[in-house]
C-alpha cells in the first residue's frame, strides 16, 4: 500500500472513532478514548519517525512539514488532557470536541496540500516501500505503552516555553525591582545631588530641585522663586534649560 493511502486510512479511522464517541454511553466512551489515544499517537509517531523527513527530503523545504510538527504538538496536548479527563466530567466533550476540530484541519492541510506534493515527488515505488516499513512501525508503536509515549512527546515539546518564562522572568523583575526604590527614596537625602548632574543634563527641572524640599520639584513657579534665595547661579542655568520661556516669565511674573 502507498504511505499516503495508510495514512488516510488512519485518518478515516480516527474520524470514525469521533463519530462513535459523540453517540457513545458513559461505560463505552473510556474504552473509545483509549482507542483514539492510541490509535493517533501510534499515527503521528510514525509520520514524525519515518514519513515527515522522507517528504522533507523529497519535496526540500516546505513550510507543510514544520506545521505538521505543530499541529501534532497540540495534539498530544489535548490527548494527554482527554487521558486526565473523566467521561462525566463537564469539560469531557468541550476538550473531545477542540481535539476532533485540531486533528480535522491537520488531516485536510495532510489530505490536500502535503500528500499530493509528497506523492508528485516521489515514484510510486518508494511510496509502496515506504508504506511497507509504516506499516510496519505502526503495528509496533500500537503494542507498545502509548500513554508513555504520550506524556515523554509532551514533556518535550513543553518544557522550552515554560523554561524561558522562568529565565526571563526572573532577572527582569530583579531589575525592575533593583531599579525603582533608590529613584523614589533618592529626592529626600543629600545622596540625590551625587544621581541628579546625570538626570538634569536632560531634565532641567530636577537640576535645580536637588535642593531639600519636595515642594520645589513639583511646583516650577516655587523653584524659581526660592531657588534664587539660596544658590543665585542655578536658577540662572535652569530657567535656560529646564524651562525656556513660558515657565521662567510666568514665574517672574509672579
Ligand atoms: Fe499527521
């Protein structure tokens, strides 16, 4: 048999599985999951182990095949919560019915896009020898413990997204934390004339607000008028820099 033709077989198998479990009682529908579970992870190993890097080879780069990977990850995800899932549950059918969705577009992208190329590009003899050695890997993989098989293809493709959370998220919040106390405590000691030269090159107003009182650093109408009392040459630079025009007349104004 063609590779191609076994696995719309298998396909057409899994639609079926669907079919009977929509219309099964609460004692059939565990011995279907089970059925199901193993029937698609014993199908998609054998497209990941054999048919996906012969097509890759035979077609070149295609954007099919690395589409395919993901769509089966999201699969095993969804079959693993199936597993964990009691029939009677309320969210039983919600996840049967998102993995039926998820499996359906996988097999019309394979059944229509990838399986026509794959089939063009290779001779219908190494499509026979190829189907001969799937068959073959199926019928092991189906005897073999498939929920383990399940849980170590979920592990894989989970553990990098949730790492790199864990990575990043870490020293940002670190930083932030490191960064935002001194810039809030620094205003009501001396130590913030040391941090302000820096700032006041491109914030004028925190330049003449190093002084002692908050007052000042808020209100610019204040900073002008006090600022002259105690150091007569800062106001001067400040009113050029920090605020041309419009704020240093209206505070002479006053
Ligand atoms: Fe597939």
């Amino acid at each position: 048999m063609k590779a191609t033709d076994l696995l719309k077989e298998h396909h057409q198998e899994v639609e079926e599985l669907f079919e009977r479990m929509s219309q099964a009682d609460s004692d059939e529908i565990s011995a279907l999951r089970d059925e199901l579970v193993a029937t698609l992870v014993s199908h998609t190993a054998i497209e990941e182990e054999l048919f996906y890097p012969e097509s890759r080879e035979a077609l070149g780069a295609s954007p099919l095949i690395p589409t395919s990977y993901e769509e089966h990850a999201l699969v095993d995800v969804m079959l693993q919560k199936l597993l964990s899932t009691e029939p009677g549950d309320e969210t039983f059918h919600a996840r049967l019915g998102v993995l039926k969705e998820l499996v359906q577009h996988h097999v019309e992208e394979e059944e229509k896009k990838l399986f026509p190329q794959v089939e063009s590009a290779m001779g219908a003899a190494r499509l026979e020898e190829l189907g001969s050695r799937l068959e073959a890997r199926f019928g092991q993989v189906r005897k073999s413990d498939v929920e383990a098989l399940l849980a170590r293809n979920v592990a894989k493709s989970m553990p990098a997204a949730t790492g790199r959370r864990a990575r990043t998220a870490k020293p940002s919040a670190r930083k932030a934390a490191a960064k935002r106390p001194p810039a809030k405590r620094a205003p009501k000691r001396a130590s913030t004339q040391r941090a302000e030269p820096a700032r006041g090159a491109q914030k004028g107003r925190r330049t003449t607000t190093t002084g002692r009182k908050k007052a000042a650093a808020t209100a610019p109408a204040k900073t002008g008028r006090a600022a002259p009392a105690r150091k007569p040459s800062r106001p001067a630079k400040t009113s050029r820099t920090g605020r041309k025009g419009g704020r240093a007349s209206n505070a002479s104004a006053r």
